[in-house]
C-alpha cells in the first residue's frame, strides 16, 4: 500500500476462502502461516451470506484473536490480511481488511502492493465529493469501484483496477463472492488453491500447505478471478506487459518452504549460495549462516565449496517486541540477546558468513564485532544478492537511500565499515541467473535503479494536514 | 445519531473550544463533565492549525485519556464527544468525533441526535457512489459537505444542513475552524462560552463551569455559528419553524446543575415536584427520592406538602459496569448493591417515593420489594412526568414501545404491578407549566405521540449486511 | 493493621460465611457493601472442607474478581477482606485474607484494627525464628497461632489473641470452622448474621443486608465465636475492660444504613446534625451538606432550624481513581469536577453548609472558594463533630498532626483559612450526648488525646531494609 | 523445587551479580539469556545496601519487566530467576526469588534443582511452628536459617545445606552478600564470572556471555561461595560424595552456546550425533534436524556420514503460547503450524531425521505423518541418546511414567507408533562417551534407574489442603 502521507511503504500477506465451514479458523491458521509478511495488524472479515462481520487489531495474529472473537465470525467465505510497518504511524484505523459499504452492498478489500499513481487518483476523486478516512492507498480502489459506473461488480471491479498502476495483489470480497486479483506486473504473488471443494487464495503457498489445502496455480499477472457458487470465473487486464515480479521475495522476504512465481524458495535460496561459492569462494574453515535467513545460501555455499557447515550463531527464540536495550554502558549488549556466537566452535578459526543481504549495516557490524571478540582470526562475508541500492516504490518497505549502505558507499568501503577480511556481493547476472524462470519476468529495480512503472512523486495536496494517533 | 443498521439511537455530550492553550486538557474536562450523557466512548481531535490529531477509545474519559494521550494532543482548537449507547453493536468505529479527509481538507464531526431522513439520504450518497464506514448518520452530513457544489465550506456546511431533518445539534471543526451547530427544531441543547479570550461550545452549561468559561447565551435553534481567529459569524437556516425543545432533558436528562433551552433543570425539577404535591398529595409519614434522578423532584414534593424529606436509599458509589449478578438464588440480589433502604427510617412508615420517570418498571418494582421486606407501612409513588407511551425519534433511546410500561398498561395497572399503596403522574399540563419557557417550545411526542418532524420508515436497503464487532 | 514498616494505618472491611453454597458469590456481594472501608485490595478465601482456595488482587471489588474467579471459588465456608490504603506501599503481598500453612493445617485470617504492640511481638517471634513476608502486623498473629503450645486450636488462638494490643476486629478460617473476634477494647465492629440456617460475620450489618442475612447480634468486644458444624460456641477473653469503640465510626467512617454498637448511623448522624443546630444556629437562606457524607446531619440541622435543606452541590459520578488534574493553570479545576455547585439556588443566598468532619482543610477551602466565584452571599459552616487534633493508632488513617488543620489552628483561624463567614464544631459534650449509647463506651482519642491503650513507639529494628514493589 | 503439594517438578534459571552499577538491568539481560530454563515467571531482588526491592510476575522476562520495574530497581547487588513449569498449578506466590525478612534482617533466596526430603523438614518446621505461605521446598531452605541456632549467617547457611539432601543449585542474598552454592552431588550447573571488577554467578555460561563477563570457573559440587566487598570466600559441605551432575542437560536442557559441568554442550552435541552415524548409520538421500534442539547431533551425524545435511522444517516464529487450535475437523493442523516440512526437498526422498529425545511421541508421530503426506519415500529416525524410562527426581519435569513413551514400549513397539520405516536410539555407552568428562560423573537415572540419592516418597499431611489460584 502507498500512505498519501508520508509513512514507511508496506508488504502484507493476504489469504482468502470461499465455500467451507468455519472459515474463520482456517483464515487465522492461513495467516499464522504469512505473519513474516506482516507484524503490525491483523483482520479477518467474514460473510454467512447474510452479514458480513470483521475483527481487527494490533499486533499478531495470536494477539487480535482469541477463542471469543474466531467464535464470532461464523460463514463460509472470508478474507484475511497481516500488515507490515517498520516505523511510523500505525493505527488500527489503517488495519485491513477495509470494509465499506457502496450503492451495491458490503465490500472488503485487502491488499500487498504499493500503487504509484495512487496521488493522482486520491485527488481526483476528492474533487468529485470522496471522503477518505485512512491513509491507505487500498482506500482508492474501494472508492473507484463505488463510482464506476459501470453496472456490474464485475465491470466496476474491471474498471477500477484498469486504473491503478503499481503493485497490488488483491482479495476483494461481498457477501456471496471472493475476488482476488494480481496487476499487470505481478509484482507480489498470490495462488490459488482447492480444500474439500472449496477455494484458497493465498500470498504463499506454505498457508496452503498449513490448511492443507492442495496447489493449483498461481493468479497471472493481471488477472482477476471470482469465486461464487457457481464456480471460478477469470477476467484478464489488458493490455498484457512484460511480467516483472519482485526478485526479493525469492531472496529474503517470502518462506522457504513457500513456492512463488513459478519456484520453490529454499532451492533457490540454495542455488544463490552455491553461485556465490562459484564467484566468490572463501578460503575458510567453516561456513555459517546469520540464522534464520542465511540458513539455506549457507547449505548451498557450504555444498559448493565443500567447506564444513556450522551454526555459528545460536538464536534465542524468546526475543521479542519490547526487549529493553540497558543503558548499563556504551556497549550493545543487545546484539547478543539475539544472537551468540558459540565461542568454543568459532575461536581461531577463519570464517565465512554467508547472509542474504545487507541493508543499513550497523547490526551486521555489531555481530562481526562479537566474533572478534571471541577471537575468531579471519571472518569472510558472502552476500546471496548484489548490492541494495535502490528505493523499492513497489511494496518493499527498505529504508531511505542514504540509509541503504551500498547506496554511498563501495564493496570495500563497506568491507572495511562491518570490519571484515573480505566480503563479496553476488553478481546481477548471478542472482538472475539462479532464478526458476527467465530472468526477464522480474523487477530488478532495488539492484538496477530499473524501475518498470514509473513512480509519480506528486505528493496529495493534504498530506500534512491530518495525522491519527 | 441515527444508526443505519437497527441499533438504538444514542443521546451525546458535545464540546468544542477556540482559541486557548492545552485545548485537550480542557476539552476532557468538560467532557467529564457531559459524562452522563454518553458512557460508551469517548473522543477528542485537536488542531494546532498545521495537523489534526485524534484519539478516540471505547469506556468512559477517564479510561480513554491518559497523560500520555492528552499530552500528544497539543493545539489551540478541538471538539470532543462521549456517546450513548444502552445495549447493541457497540465498537470504536461509531465512536465520535468522525474525522475525514476531503477535497477541501481536513474536517471533523461530533454530532447529538438522530437525523429522520438518514436512509434516504444515505441511499442518494451510495447511488453517487459514496462509500460508508460506520452505520452513523453523522456520516452522512460529512459526504453532503464533501459532495456539496458550493465554493466555500460555510456554504457547503449549510447546504448540508438544509438537506437533514431531525434532531442535529453538531461540533464541525477544520484544522482552523470551529463550527457550531443546532438544527432548526432545536431537540438538543448547545451552548456558547467565553474563557480568557477564546471560545467554548458545549451541550449543557454544566461544562462551561468545569472549565470556568463564561456563559454568553444558547446557539439558536437553525443557527450556525462559525468560530476562526477573525472572530465569530452567524447564519440561520431557512424557512424558520416552531421550535420543539426536548422536554425530556429537562425531566431526566441533563445535569440538574445545568441551564438549557432558557431556564435551569435543578429549580425546574424543584417545580415539577412541588406541582406534583398539588396535583397528587399523599398521606405519608416522610418523603424520599430515588437517588440520585429523583432527588429534586423529592425536594419540591416535600417543601410543598410539608412533609419530611429523608434520604431512605443508601447509594453504594463502587457499584461499576461489571457488577456480578449472583446466581445463588432466584432473589435479585443486585437490587440491594445498588441502593439499599435504611431500615431504622422506614420501618413501619408510611412513604411517599419522588421517582423522576418510569420506563420498564422492573427495577422500580425490585426497589419496593425490598422496602416491604423490611416493614414500610405504606408506599404512596409520584412520578414527575406523565407516562412514557411514545418512542423518541430524535436521540432518546427510549426502549421498544412493548418494553414501556406505560404504552400498554394503565395506570392502575402498573401500580399494581409495582406493588404499591398509590401511584399517580404529574398532569402533561403540570409538565408543561413548570418549564421556564411557554410549553409550545417543546416536543412531548414521548406523551402524547405528537411528532414535531415526522419519521421516515423506510430502512437502508443494506441495513442488514454488514456488522461491526 | 499495624505495619511494621512506616506505612499508613489501615481500615478495612470484613466478611466471613459459614453453612451455605456458592459462598463466594455472597462475600462478593458483601465486600461490594463494605467497600467504602477499603479500596485498595481484596481478597476471598473458600474452603470446600477438602480444598482451601484464594484470590486476591489490587482494586475494587469489582475489577479483583470475575465469574471466572468466583466460579472457581466453590465451597460452604469462606472470608473475604477489603483493605484500605490512602497512600504508600500498596502490594498484593499485603492483600488479605493471609492463607498459610502450618502445624495444624491451612488458616487464612482477615484484620480489620491496628495492633500497638506489633514491634515488640514481631521482635520476639523473630528472634526465635519466624521468618516475615509482608509489612502487616496481622502476620504476628498467625505466628503467633502456629508458635502456641497449647493443643487445641481453640486455646492456640484464644492464647494468641490474649498477647496482642490495641485494634483487631478478625476473621479466622480453617478448613472447616469459621472464627470471629473483636478485641477486649472493642474499637471496631464486627457483628453476626444469619441466612438460611447458616451464619455470616460482616464488619457492619449493611453487608448482612445486602445477602438478606436477618441481623442476631454484635460480637461483644473480647468474644471470640467459633463456628462449625457442631454449631456456635463463645469464648471471653479476660479480664474484662472499659468498652472504647471508635465514635469516629459513627461520625463518618461506617454507612449510613448499617448498625453498629448498638445504633443506627443514619439516625445518629442526624441527631449530630440536630443538635449541631441548637448549639450552633445560623442565620441562613438554605441548609446544604457537602454530599455523600455530609447528607445527613445536614438534614437534622434543616430539621431543628426550620431553614430549607437544599442540595447545592451536583456530584458527577463518574469521577474515578485516575482522573487527570490538568496543568492549564493554576487554578484547581479538579474541585468542581466532583461537585459542581448550582448558582441558580445559591447566587445571593446566605448559606449554612453542614459538613461531617474537616481534616486538612484544603478540598474544603476550594470548596468554599468556588461558592464565592458563583455569588453566594454568605458561607457559614458547621461541623457534625469537634476539631480534629489527635492522630488514631487504633486504624483510622489520618494524616500526620501537623497535617490535621485543627492541630495547630483555633477555630478561628481554621474559619479565616477557608474563607468562611462563620464556622463552628459540635461540641464534645454533644457529639457524645447523641450518641445511641452511654459515652462513656466510646474512644475519643482523636478529639481529646485520651487514649484507652497505650502506643509503643518502638520500631522494629529492620523496618527499613527490605521494600516490595 | 519440590513441591510439598502434587506439582511438577520444576527446572529453572538463576543469575545473581554483585558490585556493579544498574545491576537490575545485567540481571534483566542474564535472565533473558536463561529463559529457555523456565517461562512460567519471573523475578529479580536487588539490595542498594540500605534497601532490599523486590519484582516479580508471571510470564516471559520481556512480560514481566519494563523499563519503569528496572529503573525502580536500583543497586549494586541482586539476583533473578526464571521459572519453569509445563502444567499444574502456576501461581505468582511460587515466583522466585523469595524475599523474606527474619532475625537477622532480609533474605531473598532463588533455587534450581528439586530437594528429595522437602516433607520431612518441612514437618519438622512445622512442628516447631513454623508457617509456610508456598509450595516451593526452597522456602524450606529459608526456615532451616532463620532457625538455625548458629550466629554467623554463613554458618546458619552451612547448617542448613548441611540438612538438604537432592538437587539444589542456589543464589542467596543479603542486603550486602551474594552468595552462590551447589549440592554436594552437583546435579545442576552453576558457574562464576567477572565483570569490570564485580561478580556474577549463572546456571550457563551463555548468561555470561551475554553481558560480557569473563568466565572464571563453575562453582564445585558442595561449595558455597560468599561475595561481599571483602572479596569471595569458599566453603566445602562435607562429606564428599561421587558427582552426578545431570547428563540430560547436555542432551536437551542446556543452550548449546553454554560450557558445563566442563565441557561446550554444542561440540558434546555434534558428538553425540556422530556416535549415532557410527552406531546406527542410515541409507538415506539426506538429513535433518528437527529444529531447533535437534540441529546440532544432526549435523555431528551428516558430517560422520557424509550425507548431505538440509533444514527440511521451516521453523515458524511467530508461534506463540496462545496459539488456538482450530476445531474445524480431527485433522491436527497445528503441527503444520510451528514447523512445515519443504516438499519440494523431501518429496521421493530417503531421509534420516536427527532428534535429540523422545518423550511421548505424539507430536513427534504427527511430524512424521506430515512427512508422509508430502511424499517422503522412507523415513528413518535417529535418536541421540537411550531411551527415556524412568522418572526424574532432581527437577527435570519428565511426564509421569505412564506417559514416557520408552517406558512401556520396546523400540519396535515405538517406531511402528511412530511410522517410521526405522529408529534406533544412541547407546548408553555412546552417550557417557560422548560426554567432555568421565562418564562416572553423571547421573543416568532416567536411562538407567540407579538413582545417586534416595527419593523420600512420604507425602506432607496437609498436601492436599491448601490450593492457590
């Protein structure tokens, strides 16, 4: 979603169903499965055909919902949404699903993706009397629909995202139908899956897999599918343009055990490492990931180059949201609380770390710092993607440019700023090609600078004005 | 409010001040102070003419204002609302003040009452292609402002009142506006005072104490008043009609403190009492209210007759919202945590009770349950209203004409119901004759079915399909 | 209760039943009636004859127990305990009832008093190696208990409570027997109940009243009651001493529809208020109490003078722990959020103001001050009771003397301070001689400094170590 | 801890640190580092000398503590524990430290490990009148020094370790002494530190690591250790016996990232898992952990192997301990929640999983099911130590022997109730080798039977007597 005002970009994950009973509860697993695409809100929104009822909070799913709430939202086709916020203003008012009611009844949407024309519309339609209530772009699309004048859902539903430009997977859902639809790019994914007769839309494949529901496909790029009970309808966008998917969900953000664009995650991951023990081996003694996320480059690094793979780093799995940083000294002791390197394994010995990407680079250098400490001789960094350098305006939450460290500086500029003998980014050509599909289907923009929708830097006339605490 | 889906109509506490320092500590005074008008929520939005801030929260001020809230308030103009609601959905979406985004800006909304001819309007919005987010009519008036055709906001805002029927009066706030608002009837209370320089709206004059504002006058029935840093304007809707004053406010609703439509409750209730003495004498030993509602009906009632006042019911202040009725037995024993009878007063007297109002009879019948129980002689009951046979359009939830006890039962039949020696209400005559100002001022509609402004029937065709948790 | 550490004293409500089902439900209730002696902490203790079980929290009645915590509270026999605590230490550690085990098996024990000896005992039990857990002297008495070496538990605790000083109204509770007693001076009450062939015990008889328990009698001070199964038995301790109830009691401290030490509160209170009236008259316009506790002595002044009794000022009831003083300025807003006064009744009138006691001075000289903001003419007040100049050890909680406005001011001063026109106080004689029983029964001590038992001033030697949070 | 009512066992985490500033902040820290030792609750006591402040509460570190309870902890000397519990009664009373105060000032006491004669000291108490406010046989430890009839504290301390006979790891505290201790059979670690010229003393050295204090050397089994500002102090208990320190806190409990009872519980791990290979090997495509206690005997058993290591669970992390299980039908879908097998990696495939122990086996039958759904062609399961069979009575909480799968089944028996095509658990030989020490130094009970100290199974008489909730 993109904020009319200026907050942090967000990635979401979505999960729909359609034609079960106790769909509330499979939407609660459904998104247990996608909380690491989202942390800050959760919702279900549920119809029996009759009423459509909602409930959403903040914090994690375990948090929102509870026994009484799941209870009471009783029908057979829901859709669900986890949303994610590193910093800024977060407001249950801001969770989705969005639920509204238009000329043509109930109507909840949610939404991954961030719309890059989203000021354009946002203005356009305050001048023809829309109020706006959120500071979500997912808000424009509701309202598109409610003034198309087209006469069926269908059509509204059409029209309104023929207008929209940018990244938005989507769940769309009345009282008696589920919607989903991904734009033309297919920047975020969605699939669609098939449980005892009824249907599963989900952002990943492991939230099937967690409902049991089977695989079918994924929704194409500029696709729209409705679901009811006369069965499964599918719609295209015209016109067709080259797919151009997010690269970085295969290298850090979706599950491993996810399957997304056409590939299975882990194996990719594996893939990356094994490339980057090609282009750039290390003379060490043992390879390690920074867990969990380096753990699959690392086995492939470590397979590659035949050089010992260790868990150098032990994770303490009680970490969570409000650890308070003592002021004791100077020192960051936080670092360890997460994460301590296992002396006895790592002393003396010459190391590669193999971790999927670098962003700001202060963590990564307080850990390196630890090793140091414990006396490990040499410690080699091996990164499973090119440098960051890019703003993403597609979804993809990275902090501004002169936070991203490989914006400003070199290789070796950060080589020498994480305090390491040696570290090396995976090469473009590299990344793309251990991909599952052809290169040319994804968005390389955060790497490349090569953007394939252009971002509109228009800011809405009121963005200042109002803020929700 | 009128609610678009069946839920009860609410009754609110309004206030708005201009053109002072540290508005929200002021504002959650005086909403303190209007407490007894909504218990549901709470809500306050502050500008500080650069940005809107809100925070709104479900209970009383007290729970949803904390230092750390208020201190995040800062600014020089605000409104704030606490809403009423005695049973159904209740959810922080519907809680006041409404704050939205238009074309023109930032605009906020806090609204008393209940609009007649909200389905028809709201169905003329959706038609347009408006979308709802809450089943408030105050919604309503915030999408005719946005939609309205006229240049200015001071045109737009009366055209969008001259579009509404029924109960209205209203806080209208921009980030350097503040607006004040009371429909052409005049149903519910509002109020303009002064403090150092700036200015207050609020429902009842009770408020303005609080803060230790100075009473100018009331906003007029039909008047706008425009509030900014180049002073204050008025205008007054057309055509003018025949105001019709709640009466109710002064029988039960407003704080006996207070001074509305043109004369003060406490001295008004005082005559109500004395009246009621003339009207209906009792041979009685002692008189007593039922606290605290009936105290100064019970005051006048005594000073009249002559008869000793004494204060029979002993009122527990802990008793709270989650009182646990006992299931030890089939005797009601939460009737006594309340309010119990002094024994050593009572026993073997002859009583005569001042109660303000009946409505369902059930608790009142509990109530002189337990003064036989301990050995009252005879109780003699005098209400000072006539009986309630009537729903109320306009903002006073009222329970369904079946639950009223006195649409369906004479009045006989409800003092044998109650079990008492005597029952009697005062005349609509007496009613009307002790108000401070002529008796064509009021709607009596609740009495004697008399509709000021008629009702409209029809349902919001979606009414049913949607349901907030 | 006595602390040990330099804590406020304490008062506290106390509840014990015997013989019934779903006994929790009924100390619920009965706490909810006695909560105005205690408002920090509560707790129940039920035996099952099996199974003693507890809880106990921070807060009202109210909000320390749910239907989840009663529900799980099953059995015939159980104690409750209110406690409370103006300022200070406040910790669930010192909530009661106090459940221990023992030699002879579980006990709990609820205190209502303050012990004088608390030091002296404390020092001794530790020194032959009892170890402490919380800052209340009613721990010592358990110790005391478990430290006997007599062999029945009826002699252990008759040889306990024979050492201890000073004020102990106590519930004790085995597994199977429910004990009361009152301290050999009587200082606090503690009466007996019974419902359906089952007994209660309650610190007043508005708690008998709440549960529909037909009142028997007192517990005599120096009785101590054993209830079991086999029925009552009644044990004395001696010798025998001068009655020295707590006349403060009467005069605010208990409800108004309770009985206790043989009269009613209510009637006494206006008998206070009549005689007030002869002693004191006033040249006034109308009769107001400072409401709840002034209510009723005001109405026996307004009786005896023949001046009208109105209710001048309006309390709000929803004013609660956590109300925020705002800092807008320095004048006290917070004093009319409580009572606001009604200047349509008070504007030009000469007043006499009745209020039951005054202790610092400051809420009251507000009071007063708000009175001539609105235009009252004259203020003149009377005080149901004499100057209070002494501090209570017997578990009143006072301020410190030179907190006690009435210690270090005449009467004349105090009148000047608040900014009265007139001010008078009952006088001894008169406070005594309106009394239901000779005066001679009552502990005057913080009147005239003649304390029936001495207080050790002796601290504890490791008062200071150890604080609980 | 015993506890003298039918409890589990309890395992628990302690860190204690002396002559530092913010001490309460380092504790926070060292706790936090210990939680997977116990989640139930938590607690730190710290002493500026003058004052002793004590925190506790239910639930995780993070939960428990927040910046307001750390800064009002302020000192230079304190201890924390963390507590463990999987089922029964789970009450705030029973959080350690437990902080009383008795003859000779405060003492706060926290404990690890399970006492095997708690009833009869505790009887004893009892009869010397001693009362016991919890269920925690380390309050049993502070009775046996308040009574002690020693004079100095330390001998008090002697005499009373003198008395205790089981597993019993313990920090004590005066308002200036820290003292540390372990049983004469070292059944649980305890360890000592430096930092910046103060001390600290942790179950793991883990804890150590994380607020960078160097490792000085584990406190021997029978030794008490005083630290005050004169420096450290060590004393023997007498007689010596044979060591026995737990064997399972190298196969399970302990953080792999720890060293104790002399060796590094990571490599120790590895070799485990490497034994297994060689005792056990598998005809198997790949290998795998399951995550996170299985990791590393996992990777010890592919690197003696040769075959290729993978993560084929992907780990959830945001599973926490509210987690609701769905009742849509009989399927289990839970399992699928915390860990999710990656089809892609195992689908056709021979796998050898790596598990640390078996317990019950349900969960663990469960897993293997969703292995078989996916499509694993075989599954062969390799546990890296012998079976569970018997109880622990030094305060590893083991299920009753009923539940321990190994207890009543033969390893066949267990593979077909698992699924598996094959299991084969380590030996008992080839877990005491495997060990960094001697194998005699350990207990084996719960493989073996042969219990090195005689558990007492008479039961406290009034056990069943007394519940907290």
């Amino acid at each position: 979603m993109y904020n009319i005002i200026d907050e942090p970009k967000d990635s979401c994950g979505l999960f729909g169903i359609f034609g079960l009973r106790k769909v509330a509860e499979l939407v609660y697993l459904g998104l247990y499965s996608l909380q690491h695409r989202g942390q800050e809100s959760a919702g279900i929104v549920v119809s029996d055909e009759k009423r459509i009822k909602e409930h959403k909070g903040m914090g994690l799913v375990e948090s929102v919902f509870s026994h009484v709430e799941l209870g009471d939202l009783a029908g057979h086709l829901a859709i669900g949404h986890v949303r994610y916020s590193t910093t800024g203003i977060s407001s249950v008012k801001n969770a989705q699903p969005f639920l509204v009611r238009y000329g043509g009844g109930s109507l909840a949407i949610a939404h991954n993706g961030n719309l890059v024309n989203a000021c354009f519309l946002h203005d356009a339609l305050e001048a023809k009397g829309s109020i706006f209530q959120t500071t979500m772009d997912s808000e424009i699309i509701i309202h598109l629909i409610a003034k198309s004048e087209k006469e069926a859902l269908k059509d509204k539903i059409i029209d309104s995202l023929s207008q929209v430009k940018g990244a938005a997977s989507l769940l769309i859902m009345t009282k008696d139908q589920l919607i989903g639809a991904r734009d033309v790019n297919g920047f975020r994914p969605l699939c669609l899956g098939e449980l005892d007769g009824g249907y599963v839309l989900a952002s990943e494949t492991c939230a099937l897999d967690i409902v049991r529901a089977n695989y079918i496909r994924e929704i194409e790029p500029g696709e729209i599918i409705f679901i009811d009970k006369k069965g499964v309808e599918s719609f295209h966008l015209s016109p067709k343009v080259q797919t151009s998917s997010c690269i970085f969900e295969f290298v850090y953000f979706a599950r491993p055990d996810s399957n997304i664009f056409g590939g299975n995650v882990y194996q990719t991951r594996k893939r990356l490492g094994a490339r980057l023990a090609e282009e750039f081996p290390a003379d060490a003694d043992l390879v390690m990931p920074i867990p969990d996320s380096g753990n699959y480059a690392a086995l492939g690094y470590a397979e590659q180059s035949g050089i010992p793979f260790e868990m150098g780093f032990i994770r303490n799995h009680y970490v969570g949201r409000t650890f308070i940083q003592p002021s004791q000294s100077i020192r960051d002791f936080g670092v360890k609380v997460k994460l301590n390197p296992v002396k006895e394994i790592l002393k003396g010995k010459r190391i590669a770390i193999v971790e999927d990407s670098v962003v700001r680079g202060t963590t990564c250098r307080n850990r390196i710092a630890t090793l140091r400490e414990i006396g490990v001789k040499e410690v080699h960094m091996r990164i499973s993607c090119p440098p960051l350098k890019y703003p993403c305006f597609y979804g993809i939450d990275f902090p501004d440019r002169e936070e991203l460290i490989a914006s400003t500086r070199s290789v070796k500029e950060i080589e020498k700023f994480l305090g390491l003998d040696s570290l090396e980014f995976l090469s473009l050509e590299g990344l793309v090609s251990s991909m599952p599909i052809p290169g040319d289907n994804f968005c390389l923009a955060c790497f490349n600078g090569k953007y394939p929708v252009k971002y509109f830097e228009k800011i809405a006339k009121n963005r200042l004005e109002t803020e929700e605490e």
